[in-house]
DNA sequence: TTAAATACGATACGTACGTTATCGTTAATC
DNA sequence: GATTAACGATAACGTACGTATCGTATTTAA
C-alpha cells in the first residue's frame, strides 16, 4: 500500500498535494458522465482526459462510486434549493417538482440511478452515501414538515419521517422501475392524497 | 454465437434440453444466494454445483440477472397471498405487511436488492423485470384499489397507479436506503396516512 | 544544503468474472 | 445411419477495478 488514503494531509513534510490535480480530476468525471454516462464510466478514461496518474484519484477517492458521488453532490444540491412558499402543500409541491425537474432525463438523474445501484455493493460508498446525501437531504427536507407543525397545519403528533417516504419514496420508486412518468401530474396527486388521503375525496354513494 | 438462447426448443430434431440439468441449475442458484447472497454470487459456481456447463446455463438464461431473477421469482410470489380482507385499509396493510416479513432480512430480499441494482444495468433483465415482475405485481395491487372503488370506500376518480406507489414507494425507499427500519409502525403510518391524509390529524389549535 | 517525506505521472500487474468459443460426446428425429 | 442440437469440460476473451513499482518533483526540517 502506498500510504492512507482517508485523511487528509494537513500540512506534513512532504509534496503537497495538487489541487489543480483536484479540480482536472472532478472536472474530467462531469463530463465524461456527461458524454457516456455512468455505465461507461471508467477510472482509466479520467485519468487519461484529466492528464493525471491513477494514484492520484485512488489516493483521494477509494472507489469510483466516491469519486462518481462527489462530483455529482456538487451540482445536485446546488439545482434543489429549499422551498419556503408559506405553507404545506406548496413547499411540498415545490420540492418534489424541482427533484423532478433535477432528476428527469437530465445526466443528474442518470448519474443518481448509478449511484443508487452502486451505493448497494461498495460498501465504502454506501457509508458517504448515508452521510452525504441521506442525512443532510432529509434534513432539508425535515423542515418543512417541522415548520408546518409550528404553523399548526399539521399535528405535532404525526411521523415525518414516515411522511418525507411518503413524499420521495414513489418518486424513487419511479425513478428506478420506470413503469410510468415523473410528471407534474404526478407530483400533484402524491401531495394532495399525502395530505387530504384517498378517502378524502371518497364518493357519497358508499355503504 | 451456439445457437438462438430466447425462444424454448419446442420440440426439434436434435436432442431436448435436459429438465434435470435446469432444476439442478435453478437448485444451485437458490442454495448459492442463500449462502453467499448476490454480491458473491457467480455463474462459475452455478456451474460447479449443478455438475452443468456453462454453455447448458447460458443457453437457457442469456445474462446472470435473468438467471438470478427467475430463481427468486418462484418463491417470492408464493410468499405473497393476494390479501382480501374486505376493506381497503386491511387489505393494504396485510400485502404491505407481507411483503415486509417477506423482504426484511431475509435472503429474498437481499436478493431483491441486488435484483433492482442490476436491473440498472442489464438491459436484458430490465426487460424481463418490467415483464415478469413490475407488471404483474402491480396488476396485483391494482385489484385491491379497484375492489375498494366498486364497494364505495374510495371515489373512483383516484389515480390508482400512484396510489399503489405511494403504498409500495417509501417500502422499497427504506429497503435500497436503509435509512429506517422496515417494522409494522411504518407498515400502518404509511397506510393510515395514504388513506386519511396528514391534515386529517391536524390540531385544534391551527390558524 | 541535504535528507526525509510525500505527491506526481506513467505504466505494468493482478484479479475477478461475465460471456463466448471450441470440442468430442450423447440423445433425439428423419 | 445421417442430421441436428444439447451436453459437460475447458480454454479463451474482454473489461475494468484496484494495486504496485519507479523515477521524478516538490515540500519541510535538520
């Protein structure tokens, strides 16, 4: 082995490491997912187009699933801005449709498909993967739920983590079967059964 | 190429494909996976344990996924009984709960899994998921909605399709995640709150 | 100024495994 | 008995991840 990989150097004797290495090497792994996307992707193809040696992605990435995610964490995050529109139902609308919008047919979208597939066998990716992206994107996503308990829209009784599945779980689903669309259509009808249910709009005529 | 792997021989002029060589085949996919899980799992040691070449396999399932898929096909079906409780809120609740002991733990569901990742990747298995899988389990589902709407309990005008994925969508969420545990307190906030909605709950005390 | 430490790019290597190809043999039909 | 196709065994192919090696470059410390 040649030296730990994890942590980073601090400031020690040697060579420091490059950071414009750095960037060639995120640079290089946006667009070759760009071009052949994350099945084709190799390790070899971005050290040859970002003109830097094998060792020096293994020495700041363990596997291809952390370098995949970190430059796709960068731009993700980035398209979903948190919403803030005054109530429920429209943060929760806004959320969901910028994922949408974020998610379909675009290289994001794609790229996360990979990552999800990925994330079940690299173990190492599967711990970023919860720390990364789970946790602070549920975070985000918590808020909502919590700010509309402090408006008193919803009962301070009920399970948000539970309620944020229900919101992002049939989009995954959608997004990773692909039996039907991710559409506004879509997005619409997973909020309003979440928050009126189906029994809601339930007809008269019952027994 | 040998010959054309898809269409079954019916009845020809050479030899029949052994059905003793197919069960000893399907036999040793299902004790590998049960050993080694999918990760670990290989088409050499198929190959090995059925006393079969490798040839007699891919001649009957063109990819390792499609292999892989049919032996979980057989007994995963068998675990889930269509549920007919005669209400919808119990009938939800009994294939959701199913499908959770089904899944939670056990072989079968690490299967399903690896099963879901590689469909992202073998175009060949994501054919025969969407098929042989995704189609008919829905088809499934789709009936308990539909048995709801002839008794009354829910309007007719309710999309069924994303009906079924907010009942299954935050399940497979928490299976590829693992976020949360799959139990039966998720199993009954996720259908209490599909069919009464998270505004139903509300406080008194709102603005 | 020199030694130690570490990163660098280049490149070869090891390994694993899915998939294909080859071959002599066997079991069926015509 | 000629033809056809499946059989098991085994070798070969192709790909790509990850590691190892090596001579060089860049930094800090003595």
């Amino acid at each position: 082995m040649d030296e730990i990989p994890v942590p980073a150097p601090a400031r020690g004797r040697g060579r420091p490491r490059s950071e414009e290495s750095e960037r060639a090497i995120l640079d290089a792994t946006r667009s070759l997912l760009k071009e052949r996307g994350f099945a084709e992707f190799t390790i070899d193809e971005v050290s040859r187009r970002a003109g830097v040696g094998k060792s020096t992605i293994y020495r700041r990435w363990p596997t291809k699933g952390t370098l995949v995610f970190e430059a796709f964490m960068i731009e993700f995050l980035a398209e979903l801005p948190p919403p803030d529109t005054g109530n429920l139902r429209g943060d929760l609308l806004a959320v969901l449709r910028s994922w949408i919008r974020a998610v379909k047919g675009t290289v994001t979208g794609h790229t996360l498909v990979g990552l999800i597939s990925e994330v079940q066998r690299d173990p190492e990716l599967a711990e970023v993967w919860a720390e990364k992206f789970v946790a602070p994107v549920r975070a985000q996503h918590r808020l909502l739920f919590e700010r509309a308990i402090d408006r008193g829209e919803i009962a301070s009784t009920i399970d948000v983590e539970v309620a944020m599945d229900l919101l992002f779980g049939p989009a995954y689903h959608r997004l990773l079967q692909r039996h039907l669309a991710l559409d506004d259509r879509f997005a619409e009808s997973v909020v309003n059964t979440i928050l009126d249910g189906l029994l809601s709009a339930k007809d008269v005529s019952s027994s």
